[in-house]
C-alpha cells in the first residue's frame, strides 16, 4: 500500500489522504479506487479514461484474464469471491461472446 502511495502521490501526501478522513487508512473500495484514479492520472490517462476506474476494477481484469488464459467457472468465483456466477458472467460477458457456440461453429465450418 505504501508503495502505491509512493508511486501515485508524493513522499510527503500520499495519494489516498483525501479519501480517508482518519490516521487509519482502511483498505476499502473506495480507498483503492483513489488509488487507482490517482495512478491513472499520473500515466497521463485523460479524465474521461480515469473516471470509469472504480476498486473492482482489478477484481473485473483479474476474472477477464482467467478467462482468457482458461480458468473454470468455479476457479474464478473462489478468486473473485463471488457466490454465483452471475458476476463472472457479467464482467466477462465480451471474452465469452467470443468463444460462444456460434462462433465455435463458423471456426470450424470455416476449415471444410
């Protein structure tokens, strides 16, 4: 955490002090979501770009990788915590378009 801090604030004004209001910085969506804003803002994304980054966006990325390189369903659930695979299903919903039935088909109709 320190380190992000480092990173994306000063050595002296950590980036997440205008998100807690208390000595104890608590690890919390919001908390990391300041983080990552402010991380974002100092790799020159645009306001626009840095505006859609929320806490759950490493949480999104992570399952979307887990797709991409081949994790099961219940694989992805216990990493993300999630109870059912409704979340999984919504955060990946453009990777596993890709690998749907119907384009699964029109692959191989497409090597006869």
């Amino acid at each position: 955490m320190q380190q992000l801090a480092h990173v994306a604030g000063s050595a002296t004004r950590p980036a997440w002090c205008h998100c807690a209001r208390s000595p104890a910085i608590e690890a919390t969506t919001a908390a990391h979501a300041c983080i990552f804003k402010a991380m974002a803002g100092k790799a020159g994304l645009t306001a626009e770009e840095t505006a859609r980054i929320s806490g759950h966006s490493t949480r999104i990325g992570a399952s979307q990788d887990m797709v991409r390189f081949g994790a099961e369903l219940p694989a992805i659930m216990q990493a993300g915590r999630w109870a059912t695979p409704v979340m999984v299903a919504r955060c990946t919903r453009r990777l596993t378009a890709r690998r749907g039935a119907a384009v699964q088909i029109a692959h191989k109709r497409a090597q006869f």
